[in-house]
C-alpha cells in the first residue's frame, strides 16, 4: 500500500533520511521505531505527501505522490499526532466530523458513523459535548483517533499517538488499537520510541538510526538476530528494571 524507494531527505545540511527502501504491506501494521531524530517522523510527513523527497519515489498504492496525486492520497489517510491536534474551539463531536462536514455528508450519514466510532473506541457518548480542555489525555487521543477514521480512510498513520499518556492509560489506548486495527484490517503505519508497544501492535517492527533503516522483522526477530550490536543496546536500553525479579 505504501512504498519508499531510495528516499533520501535533507532539511538544510541537516540529512534526515539516507536511501530509505521501506514497504508497509496493506492489512498489516508496520511499525517505525529508533532514538529521537532518526527519521521516523519525516517518514510519515513524506506517506501523506506533507513534504516531498530529494531523492527516490514514495508511491501509494502503486502510485507516486506528488502534485498531482496528493489530494487522492490525503483523501484515502487518517493522521493521528502526539498531542492529537485536536481544535481548542470545537467540541469533541465537532473535531470528529469536520472532514464529513467538508465534504457534504448528510447529517444522517455523520450520525451513524459518529456512533459506530464511539462504539470501536470505547469512547463516552456523553462526552461527546465536551472541548478538548475538558477530556482526559487519553479522551483526547480517542477524539483524535475518530476523526483520522470518521472517513473510512485506506491508510491510518500515527506520530507517537501515545507518547504523552500515563502508563496505565497508556497501556489501555494499546490494547483498544490493537483490537481496533485487527478488526479493520486498515493499512497503519506507527511511529514509536517504545519497544513494548511496537511489539504489542506491530506486525513489522522497522529500527532506524540516523536516517537509515538498521533492521526490520519481528521484535522477536530483533532480539534473537541482531545484524549489529546498536540492535542489541537499542533492545537491552528499554528493559524492565523488574525483569528477574
């Protein structure tokens, strides 16, 4: 569904990305993990057409994103970012169906489809009235979380969507996007810093540093076959401190 063939960026002699070769697989969820600054971020912005790249193709179910083809591939993507991005001014209900509103879906067609969201997130109804300084962190994400999806979008990409979080929230916003993306069988791609959730959600699990793919595969497979010790330290940084105990 998505394709990165010899992407390289720069931002000014900042180069972000170096010959990235990437495939997210449709159905499946791929995940971009690595040390901040190493270009998960940018990979994401590039699969929405936010920026183009210097080098390389990014294609979109088989074709290139660019000028021409941008509209199409926005239409067809949910983005989800860090803080959710949620409009201060507009209530949860009114963030969730600005899209549908846009594009002139009747007011019937928003209303069962605002219900079905509520339902797949686990999200209050009754909040729905509700402006985002009112909800909780993980309300919010939820909110943010409808309305990539309010369009039955193709392809849901998600920029570190529970980075802010609680533990404890932060486990159960797992646990729901994992059932979530089972159940849609959408094309996600995810961008984390942390390894047990990219184990939890990820059917390929891609580890990047300084702007280059290091090793992709299984968290299984990335712990048992390191192709370099920088695998190795990446994976034994992020254990438990309870681990043996």
């Amino acid at each position: 569904m998505l394709d990165l063939a010899g992407v390289s960026k720069r931002f000014g002699a900042a180069e972000v990305l170096r010959g990235i070769d990437l495939l997210a697989a449709a159905g499946a969820t791929t995940v971009l993990i690595g040390p901040s600054g190493c270009g998960k971020s940018t990979v994401l912005r590039l699969m929405l057409g936010l920026i183009a790249p210097d080098a390389g193709e990014v294609r979109f179910d088989g074709r290139v994103v660019d000028a021409r083809t941008v509209g199409e591939v926005r239409a067809r993507s949910g983005y989800v970012i860090q803080d959710g991005g949620l409009f201060p001014h507009l209530h949860a209900r009114a963030n969730v169906v600005l899209m549908a509103r846009h594009r002139g879906w009747p007011d019937e067609k928003i209303r069962r489809r605002v219900d079905e969201l509520v339902q797949l997130t686990r999200f209050p109804g009754d909040a729905l009235a509700r402006y985002p300084v009112e909800l909780s962190g993980g309300q919010r994400q939820r909110v943010s979380l409808m309305r990539a999806l309010m369009l039955d979008p193709d392809v849901v990409l998600l920029d570190e969507p529970l980075g802010a979080l609680d533990p404890l929230i932060r486990a159960e916003l797992q646990a729901d996007l994992r059932r979530i993306f089972r159940d849609l069988k959408k094309t996600v791609v995810l961008v984390t810093h942390d390894l047990s959730e990219a184990g939890r959600l990820g059917d390929l699990i891609v580890l990047l540093r300084d702007g280059a793919i290091v090793q992709r595969g299984t968290l299984a497979e990335l712990a048992r076959t390191p192709r370099e010790p920088f695998v190795t330290d990446f994976i034994n940084a992020q254990r438990s401190p309870l681990e043996g105990l």
